[in-house]
C-alpha cells in the first residue's frame, strides 16, 4: 500500500508484487504508484485506487493486467499505457 508519496516500480522479468496494491487512504494527501517498467503487479492481484490525489501513473507505454481495478474518491490512472 502507497499511503503517501511516489513508490516507483521498475523490477524486470518478474512483478514487483504479486499480491494486492492500494494506492491512496481515501483522502486528499499525494500518493503515485509510477511505473519504469510493464507488468509490475500479479495478474491475479487487484489494484485500487483511492482518494482524489491517488495517481497509478503507467508512464509511457508501460503495460500491465491485474484482476480487477477499482477508482474510489476521485483517484486516476495516467500514462500512456494499458
């Protein structure tokens, strides 16, 4: 969980993590997952996104596929990836 701040993630050949990610605590402080590189979470895992300054940045052209993907309290997703 990315509760405040940038956590970058840039590991390759394997995910990061493969278990649940929340970016954000449902309020207004910054919290960014940014991407360096494709496929950061596990396929099975769910990524949400939560509070109106929460950002998932996918950078550029930076891929990736989970579960499901949940946007709570005015959270994003930025980039140019999918």
């Amino acid at each position: 969980m990315r509760k405040a701040g940038t956590l970058q993630l840039n590991k390759t050949g394997v995910n990061a993590t493969t278990g649940n990610v929340t970016v954000g605590d449902g309020t207004a402080t910054a919290a960014t997952l940014a991407y360096a590189a494709p496929d950061q979470i596990g396929d099975t895992a769910n990524l949400t996104v939560n509070g109106s300054a929460a950002v998932a940045d996918l950078g550029a052209n930076q891929n990736e596929t989970v579960k499901t993907v949940t946007i709570d309290g005015g959270g994003s997703i930025t980039g140019t990836g999918t």
